[in-house]
C-alpha cells in the first residue's frame, strides 16, 4: 500500500502533502482556544476543516482535547489519512472508527461539535451517542480567520497560476465568441495546474461556479447567488456564471475567476471589451476602483469591517451608484469585500455587523462593482493584511483594470 500512495503528489512528483508542522501548529492552537473558551475538547468532522487540522478530508471524526492530545477516528481510507497527515510524524493518532455504542467510551470526554455546520441529522446522531451540546463552529472559523506563512505562500501560488487563466481569455475572446468558451479556457489552465473541482463555500446552498464571465446585457442578470454579478449559467440548474451569450463589440465582459490551489482560494475580476468602452462604462470602472480604494484604505488603517462598508457605500452613493452597487434592486448584495482560505465565504465580511477589523494574517477579496440593464462592470483582488498593512495577493497592477481585445 506504501508503494501505491506513492504516486499521490502533485507536479513533478512534488510532495502536496500539508506539511506536518502546520497540522501540529494547528492542532495545538485549536487546543488553546477551546481551553480558554472553556470546552473540554472538539469533535472535528467537516471536510474542510478535516483538511485544515490532519492534512486530508477521509470519512472520519477527528478529536482535540483541550489538553491538546488528538486523535483521528477514520472510516476510510485509513491509509491515506496516515499519509496525507505525515505518516509516523503525524501529530494525531489515526485509528479505526469504533462501533458508534461504544465511541462515548473510548474517547472518554464530552466534546464540543461543529453544529453551525453539520447536517442536523448527521450531528443529532453523534450529538445523542456523546452527549455533546456546545458548539465550537465559531472557534474553528476565528481560528482560520489568520493565515499562517504556509497558507499566504499557496495563495500566492494560486494567483501566480491565475495570472495565466486571465492570459487565456486574453487570448481565445473577441467579438462573436460565447461566454462559456472563455470560461473553458479558463479552467483548462486551472485544471492543468491542479485544481481539484470543487470551490468551498460555508453557506448554504454550498454551490458556486468559479468563473464567472458574463459579457454585455448578460452581466445584468441576477442568480441565486449572493454576489453583484450573477450571469445567465448555461441551462436553469447551473444558473449562475457563464452561458451562451456571445460577445459584442464594445460590450463590457466582466471577468471573475477563482483559481483554488492546494485548497486555498484567490479570487480575482478584470474587464475586458471586443473594441472599447464606451466615457460612461468608463466612468463607472473608475469610480469602483475608487471605492475599492477606500476599502482598503480603511482596513489598511486597523479600522472595523463595517466602518470600511460605510465609508465606501458613501462614496458610492455621493458618486451615483447607490442604485445600482453590487447588483439593482431587489437583489443587490450588501457587501464590498468577502474573506477567503479554504473557502471562498469566510469571515468577517466588508458590510454592517462586522464590527471588528480585519486580523492581521487576514485574506479578503474586495470587490466592488456596479449592475445595470446592459451590463456589469468592477474590479476585484485577493489581499492580505500584514503587519505593514493591506498588500495584494492577486494581480493588483500587474493586470490592466480594462483589456481590449
């Protein structure tokens, strides 16, 4: 079995392996939190977050004491959860899932579960055999909400490779040529690089297609999606993201690609145009760079989310695009700046009620755009807030806000 989990690297034969010093970093910082919150441990047991603190996401339950002692209960594959968190120098036990009567009895505690998160009859089923009634979803997010070194260096990666998704639209678009062939290209470039299918969300309904390219009126349509752009989809069950709207000229075609590498999210928007816009489109691609630039100028200073969403929505508003920011009415998203990690919806948010700043080691894509009948038109990158400020992760000047094709 050795020999066959081999073969389980990335490109080149690289290790892709989560590297075990930040599973035990993680695991011990886990331990702290639920010490100081008063928990006696927690029973880990969504995907992501299986990720997160052992390396893998095999079918299993992982529990962190308190006391800081971990232990990795696997259905399957026990093999590859060995593996994936280290083999012998994993920092967490791997063992077989017991028989649920007696799982109260071997691991010998009350621990708290992610019920923010589970499905209610998969966590009432645990909850009832161990007795568990706290929950530790909001401890497990503050945690993730500070990226380590290990964690920027993956995003950074991922936009290096982003950087050559938007190179392929650059490449194959122009007039007469459908959204949906962008987007192929696209993800061609993603998929090669190494990306897995799946982009995470913690909000239900968990769906999302991560590029978003829609091009003219097209831009103008709104989805089931909480964002300013939603797209016509291809067919009423993918309906959201690109279809066969075909450019034309002069239109505006927003450009919203995710690349997710090693698990990690960036998140980035360009414009591009078959021609060139028109003063007014124009126009309303400048005035959201400059909201975009009060966002993080206001998280660069320390100040709370929800300040950032203030004082950008009112520049907005003075400059003419209440109406119309981050979609048109009725279904206009409140927000100007998502987290990102693991998935593409964390915490805090740019908008009213998140009354804290963004941590330092935090990762936040800002996006501001505009929605009209004819279409859509805003910027968007992926950005880190360090110890000297806010710093872009994605393209930021590297890639011009409009490209003409």
């Amino acid at each position: 079995m050795e020999d066959e989990l081999s073969t389980l690297v990335g490109p080149e034969g690289e290790d892709w392996r989560v590297p075990v010093s930040e599973l035990e970093s993680r695991q011990s910082k886990l331990a702290s939190m639920l010490s100081e919150a008063g928990h006696e441990a927690a029973l880990i047991q969504t995907p992501v977050d299986l990720y997160y603190y052992t390396g893998g996401r095999q079918n299993g339950s992982l529990l962190v004491t308190a006391d800081g002692q971990a232990r990795f209960f696997v259905r399957r594959s026990i093999s590859r959860a060995k593996h994936e968190s280290g083999g012998n120098d994993s920092p967490h036990s791997v063992e077989a899932f017991p028989r649920m009567a007696t799982f109260a009895e071997d691991i010998n505690c009350t621990p708290s579960m992610q019920f923010g998160e589970l499905p209610h009859t998969f966590a009432t089923r645990f909850a009832s055999k161990i007795g568990a009634t706290k929950d530790c979803t909001q401890i497990v997010h503050a945690q993730r909400e500070v990226k380590s070194d290990w964690e920027l260096q993956m995003m950074a990666d991922g936009a290096e490779i982003q950087m050559l998704m938007f190179e392929a639209v650059e490449a194959v678009g122009g007039e007469g040529v459908p959204e949906i062939e962008l987007v192929a290209a696209a993800e061609a470039v993603s998929r090669a690089a190494g990306f897995g299918g799946n982009v995470q969300m913690r909000r239900f309904p968990l769906q999302c297609d991560r590029g978003v390219i829609v091009a003219g009126r097209a831009g103008g349509i709104p989805s089931f999606f909480d964002s300013a752009v939603g797209g016509t989809g291809p067919h009423p069950m993918a309906s959201m993201g690109s279809g066969f709207t075909t450019i034309k000229a002069n239109d505006p075609v927003l450009v919203d690609l995710v690349h997710v590498h090693r698990g990690y999210v960036v998140d980035a928007t360009r414009m591009f145009v078959a021609g060139s816009l028109s003063d007014e489109w124009q126009g309303r691609l400048e005035d959201m760079v400059a909201v975009k630039e009060v966002v993080v100028d206001v998280l660069d200073q320390g100040l709370d989310c929800s300040e950032a969403w203030r004082q950008a929505y009112a520049l907005a508003e003075e400059l003419g695009h209440s109406e119309h920011l981050m979609g048109m009415a009725p279904d206009q998203s409140r927000f100007l700046g998502h987290s990102v990690g693991l998935q593409l919806d964390e915490s805090p948010v740019v908008a009213e009620g998140f009354d804290r700043p963004l941590p330092i080691g935090g990762t936040m894509a800002i996006e501001p755009k505009v929605v009209h009948a004819g279409g859509s038109i805003g910027s968007e990158d992926t950005w880190v807030r360090d110890d000297e400020g806010m710093r872009p992760i994605t393209a930021d000047g590297a890639i011009p806000w409009i490209t003409e094709w």
